[in-house]
C-alpha cells in the first residue's frame, strides 16, 4: 500500500510539473511560435537551454550533509522561485536559511522567466516554493515549516559551517549561457525589459 502510494506521488508530480523534467531547451520556431522540448530544429531562433531543476545536494563537493539532512534533500528538493520586488521574498528565504534547509533559488525577473514561470506554476505569486512534490505560493512562514516538516527536514539548521548556498540563478538562462554547440549553433536575440510579476 505504501508502495502504491508513493508510485502515485511520484506520478502526480510528473503530471504537476508537465514537461519540465523533459524539456532540456526553449526555442522560438519559424512562425514565431515558443517550442519547449529536448532536440531543436536547425532552424531554431533564441534557443536557451532550461535550468529548473534543483541541484540535488547544494555545497555537497565541500561540505557534506548529515545522513537526515541528506535523506531530506534527496527525498523532498527545494526550489524557490523569487522577484527583484518579491518583498515576502527575503523573509522566505531568510527562514530557509535560519533553519539550515538547502535550497536552488531561481528568480523571476525577465519577460522569459515570467512566461516560464507561468508555465510550471499557473501563473500564481511570488515567492512560490516546491518542496519535493508540495507546492506553496505566497509566503507564510507556518505554511512553509509545516511543509518542511512533512518532508523530514530537522527543525533546527545541521549544516557544516563551510556550507555555501549555491547563488541566485534566472529561472530561463540568458541567451550568452545557451549551450551553442548542442543546438547546432542557433542565434539568440538579446531579453526585453522585466515585466514585473503580480504578487
């Protein structure tokens, strides 16, 4: 039964996050049109490789993690989705921190990033965070710990003081960041201006 029941979680997330685990680029095709998938065409324009998906264990090469912070990490991943004018965004991420959980942080700032956001989220505000296949947007910090709890991570911090949260990375890479040579060498056009994101 527990089996079954944890097939079915690991089913549901797949279905949650639709084709992000697939999707290895976003591309803009011939009519204009953006095309998410693993192989674009030679005629690709803007063709950005996606970075959604957490680092498993963040600060692992130096730092090891104990056995219940790492069992936590690899079973419930956290990923926070931010913004340049997200203010419950810095007392999101100063909880995560205080209690020692790591976490990818992705943030939201560009036309691309939004659009992208949209996608995975439904549109929903900011700060949004997932953990393992738990979703919450909006901050509350009861919410969040309650989150954290079910997913086993310990209440209070167990890092190594050599730890190091891996840096804000933008949730669609820049054009300069693409890897060129696994598309066939696609142009990229440079990003419009940031649309800001409705909290």
């Amino acid at each position: 039964m527990t089996f079954r029941f944890l097939t079915l979680a690991v089913a549901l997330l797949a279905a949650t996050l639709g084709g992000t685990a697939a999707a290895q680029y976003r591309w803009t095709d011939a009519s204009g049109r953006v095309v998410y998938g693993d192989r674009p065409p030679s005629d690709a324009k803007d063709v950005r490789a996606l970075t959604t998906r957490p680092a498993a264990t963040p600060g692992e090469s130096s730092s090891p993690l104990p056995f219940e912070l790492r069992r936590a990490v690899d079973r419930a991943p956290v990923v926070v989705f931010t913004g340049p004018d997200c203010a419950p965004c810095a007392p999101a991420t100063a909880l995560l921190r205080d209690r020692g959980v790591p976490f990818t942080e992705r943030t939201v700032s560009s036309p691309d990033d939004l659009q992208e956001f949209r996608r995975l989220s439904g549109g929903l505000r900011l700060p949004y965070v997932t953990v393992g296949s738990q979703a919450q947007s909006g901050f509350n910090a009861d919410t969040w710990s309650s989150m954290l709890d079910a997913a086993g991570y310990p209440k209070g911090s167990m890092l190594p003081r050599s730890f190091q949260w891996p840096a804000p990375q933008p949730l669609v890479p820049p054009p300069a960041q693409a890897d060129a040579k696994a598309v066939g060498g696609a142009t990229a056009e440079p990003a419009k201006a940031a649309e800001p994101v409705k909290r």
